[in-house]
C-alpha cells in the first residue's frame, strides 16, 4: 500500500487552502472516496479556466500539472473535455477553485501530499 492521502481527505484539503489564499472552491463531481484521481480547475474571477491533473514525474513524484486550457473563443470546448473526462473516469474528482494567483496556488498543492 502506498503512503497516499485518501482522496476524499485531499479533495478537502485543497478547498480548505483555496479558502485560506482568499479564493473559493467547491466540488462538482464527487469521486472514489479513497483512491479516486483528483483534477482541479482552476478560474480566476469566474474565467480563463485551466485544468491541472497530477502526473507522474521521472523522478517519481507526482506533480500537478496543466493538462487543459480554457479557449475564451470557445468556452463551451473546455465544458466538453470536463464532462468527457468525468465519463471516462467515474472515480474523479473534480474540483473548482476560484483564486487570483492560480500558479502560486498549483504550487502550493505540492506541500499537501
């Protein structure tokens, strides 16, 4: 068994830290309670959403990385790789966090796990 935080426990994790960095997050879709995967999108002022997924690394940590970016000139593609994404994989959790400094907060996710 490997030393990972479930994912129930994450997921509010890293809302708790939205709300501490002066931003708000909420659940849009609830996954595995233990071990699901956890994709956050990130907004800033209700646009320019871009959606980060941890990866493995070469050094084997896993990062979050931006795996989506919002097109402002057709929004409704991001919609549609969200809920794509969220039928492929009915264990994942997504996340939105709405936060004025989205990479500083990315970077913050490191420290969680």
């Amino acid at each position: 068994m490997e030393g990972r935080l479930p994912a129930h426990l994450e997921a509010g994790a890293i809302m708790r830290l939205a709300q501490t960095e002066g931003g708000f997050a909420t659940v849009l879709a609830k996954g595995e309670h233990d071990a699901g995967t956890i994709l956050v999108v990130t907004l800033c002022r209700g646009k320019d959403g871009v959606v980060y997924e941890r990866m493995p690394q070469l050094d084997g940590s896993r990062k979050f990385i931006a795996a989506k970016r919002e097109n402002p000139e057709n929004p409704q593609e991001f919609s549609e790789y969200l809920a794509r994404r969220r039928v492929q994989d009915s264990d994942m959790w997504l996340i939105e966090v709405d936060i004025a400094d989205r990479e500083r907060f990315v970077a913050q996710l490191a420290d969680l796990v």
